[in-house]
C-alpha cells in the first residue's frame, strides 16, 4: 500500500513540475536563443588569440543554455508518453 501512494506522490510531483516548466516555456526558450548566440560568437572568437578565453567560455555558456531549453522541452513532450 505504502509503495502505492509513494508512486502517486511520485506522479503528482512530476506533473506539478512539468506544469511549471510548461508555464515558463518563454523563458527556457530565450535561456535557448541566448545559448545559441553565445555559441556562435564564441565560434567566431576562436578566430583570433587574443581572443580564444572569452570563445572558450561563451562557447562553454552557449552550449549550457542549449542543454537547458533541449532538456525543458524533452521534458514537456514526456507527458505525452
């Protein structure tokens, strides 16, 4: 019985969080866009040596910022499975 409600519990947690990653949508989305950009500024700054520490970590922050809005929206579509 007890593993039962800990297996409700469990769903409810899951659908309140998913809802609330669904209610910030805008927001993981520009977490995107920003992730994206930095990313490819960061390419172009591989460019020169001067240069290359600031690439290294735009490139490093664009690459977190598309991780985190491909993560959001994974996460959304699994309510449908």
């Amino acid at each position: 019985m007890k593993a039962a409600i800990k297996a409700y519990i469990h769903k409810e947690e899951v659908r309140a969080a998913r809802e609330l990653v669904k209610h910030y949508e805008w927001l993981h989305t520009c977490i995107g866009i920003f992730g994206g950009v930095s990313f490819f500024v960061g390419s172009i700054f591989f460019l020169w040596p001067a240069w290359i520490k600031t690439g290294t970590w735009l490139f490093i922050l664009g690459s977190l910022g598309m991780l985190i809005d491909s993560a959001c929206k994974a996460f959304i579509k699994m309510e449908k499975w």
